[in-house]
C-alpha cells in the first residue's frame, strides 16, 4: 500500500467523502474581504477564529487601526458590539454559522429588542459541496433561522462583489437599527 | 450585607461613569435612587452586561465604565471572564452581587449557594489581577474606592442577602433608554471627553 495516512479511524471515516486535493482558504478573497471592511470604515471587530475566518483574522491582528476582540463564545460579541455602538465606533462580528446559532439570545434579547445594529459577516459552512459532516445540519438550517428572527441576508459569492456587499450591511444596519447578515460562502472562501 | 445598601454607596460616584446593569434587581435598586441618562440597564439577554462593558471601556478609553453583575448572570457568561483578562480594560470596573439566587425569576439557589462555587476564584483563575471578594459593606466600600483609584480591570465580587425591592417597574422604554444612554455618551465625547478621576 501506498501513500500510508496516519489518521484515526474516525478521521479515516471521513475522509472518504473528501476530495483528495483538499480545499484551501482564499489569500486573495480574504484580502478582499479585509480591505472591504476598512473600506466601509470599521474600525473594530470581533471574531471567533474559525478556519475560513483565520486569514482575515491574522490581518485584522496585524492592523494596528482595527480594534480586535478574539471571544470565547459568540454571544459575548453581541455585547461587545453593542458597546462599540454605543461608544460610536463602527464595529462589525465576525463568526461561522454555528457561532450565530450560540449567540442567538443576545441578538434578540439585547440587539433586538434594544434596535442595537449588527453587521455580522457569518462564515456560511455546511451547505453545498461541504464534505465534512458535522457542518451539515447547521448549514441546512441557517437561511430558516436567519428568516425565523427576521435578519434580513445576502449571499457574498463573487470578489467583485463582496467589499459593496459589506459596505451595504453596514449601511443598513445602521438605519435600520437591526442585526443584518452577510454570507460568506465557499464560492468566495475557498480555492 | 445587601445590595441596595452597596449600590446606594456607590450612586454618587455614578455620576460621570458609564453604567451598565443587569436585569431586575440591581437595575430597580439603581434606577429608584434616580435615573441617569447614563445607566443603561440590560433587562434581558442574561450575562451580556459585562461584554458590553468591554465593548463600552476598549472605544472609550477617556470615560470610566461601570458594571452591575450578579451571579445568576454571569454563570450564563462565564467567558466573559477570559475575554476580560486577555484585553484587560483599564478603565472598567466589573460588580458581580452574589446573592446565590436567581432572585428576579423566583428565588431559586443559584449554583454558588452551595458555596462550594467562587466566583471570584473564578474570576482570578482567568488572570484577571484585581479581585476582591468581599461580605461587609464597609470591605465593599473599601474594594470599590480602590478600584476606582487604581487605573486597571477590577472585579469585585460581593456576597449580598438574596433581597430585592418591593416593586419592579421603570418609566423608560427599553430601546429609549439605550437611546439616551448613546445621546450621553456622544454628547460627553463632543465636548471633549473629560478624564474623570
């Protein structure tokens, strides 16, 4: 046998529905990204680290115009966030899909109900062409949950388009006083 | 020691800080010594206060920001804890009022009746410096000057009877109180954001 892999049963498992040439993180779409987000002159950010978030996360370290909040739950960003506004500094959240699932009451019980704006870029894992299992079932339910709390959202697929896309969240969470979400999906993600 | 007797003592310092509350009692025993328009009192989404103080301290590094915690609260947001130490906000103040009880729903213990929970154990564990844990109005006292003296994150967790007041209810609309409290806090900043002591 050739090509021996070390990995764990469950690993293995698994593996058999992934293609061989993995996908990678987008260095350029994640720059595009970044550079959208300081285009439409935010000036802070909280994230959770998640694999498709990382790169834009090193730049948003590596900046020393970006106020950079790392949480260990994404709920805790909904606070943070709602200071930053009511501070006046433009902030936008930046987490996976299953991190908006966790952060769900904040969004309702304090954005919501206080018209706090969110501009939340969510990383739109488990949806079509995911390979790995455990993204599925939060993929298949996150534009429901999205129209359930009525968050309005977009998708963001191309690089041509995204920095407009982010610009115009922002600008309509700011009127209207509202959590809005951008999906950042793998068309734009990955490579 | 109760509450109402360590937020009265505190009311007069409140008066060119930044404050944020969490629901029910603490908000009530605040609010019925006289509102300010720059109380801002969460009335729900249970353990957010101290989060939005941190978004509040790191943007407004000229004002000094004040929160309200109680243990119900902060167990449902026990991250807030590390998120605090590792951007260490200089100028927040974080009271955590344990009263073992989730109080405002019912009375029901809250995990640190027991005693066997310590939130300021917690609280260090997460490499926040400065806590103080404290049982008497007087070391409460003491704990919170010395916070206000000393120009980093302080936590104080305080040990209160499980008391609230008699009636709840305020003349204030939630989304107008968040409202106000952003009016105050631009308003402060036009005018050139005083350092308070």
């Amino acid at each position: 046998m050739q090509n021996t892999r070390h990995v764990a049963p469950a690993a293995r498992y698994f593996l058999r529905f992934i293609p061989a040439a993995s996908m990678t993180v987008s260095y350029e779409n994640s720059k595009i990204i970044f550079d959208g987000i300081k285009a439409a002159g935010i000036k802070s950010l909280s994230a959770l680290p998640e694999t498709w978030l990382g790169l834009l996360l090193q730049r948003a370290e590596d900046d020393p115009d970006i106020e950079l909040f790392q949480v260990a739950k994404e709920e805790e960003a909904v606070g943070i966030a709602a200071g930053a506004y009511f501070a006046g500094t433009p902030h936008v959240l930046l987490m996976q899909n299953h991190g908006f699932f966790g952060a769900i009451n904040g969004i309702v019980s304090l954005a919501q109900l206080y018209h706090v704006p969110l501009c939340m870029l969510i990383a739109y894992r488990g949806h079509w062409g995911e390979p790995y299992p455990w993204h599925t079932r939060g993929g298949i339910v996150t534009e429901e949950v999205l129209r359930a709390l009525s968050i309005p959202f977009e998708y963001a697929r191309s690089p041509e388009r995204v920095a407009k896309q982010i610009r115009e969240a922002w600008v309509f969470s700011q009127s209207s006083l509202s959590p809005v979400a951008l999906l950042l999906t793998r068309d734009l993600m990955e490579v | 020691m109760e509450r109402a007797g360590c937020i009265e003592m505190m009311y007069p310092e409140l008066e060119d800080k930044v404050v944020v509350t969490i629901m029910g009692a603490s908000a009530q025993e605040l609010y019925n010594l006289g509102h300010r328009e720059n109380f801002f009192y969460l009335q729900h989404a249970m353990g957010l206060a101290s989060s939005i103080g941190l978004g509040l301290a790191r943007h407004l590094p000229n004002e000094r920001v004040v929160v309200l915690d109680g243990d119900g609260s902060v167990l449902m947001n026990l991250g807030t804890f590390v998120t605090l130490a590792r951007y260490r906000p200089k100028n927040m103040i974080h009271v955590v009022f344990d009263n073992g009880s989730l109080l405002s729903t019912g009375g029901f213990d809250s995990q640190t009746a027991s005693g066997m929970t310590d939130i300021a154990a917690i609280a260090r564990g997460a490499g926040i410096e400065h806590v103080a844990a404290v049982a008497t109005t007087t070391d409460f006292g003491e704990a919170f000057v010395e916070a206000l003296e000393r120009n980093d994150l302080s936590v104080i967790v305080a040990k209160v009877a499980a008391v609230g007041p008699e009636h709840y209810g305020m003349d204030l609309h939630l989304p107008e109180n968040g409202f106000r409290f952003k009016r105050w806090i631009a308003e402060r900043k036009r005018a050139g954001q005083p350092v308070t002591a």
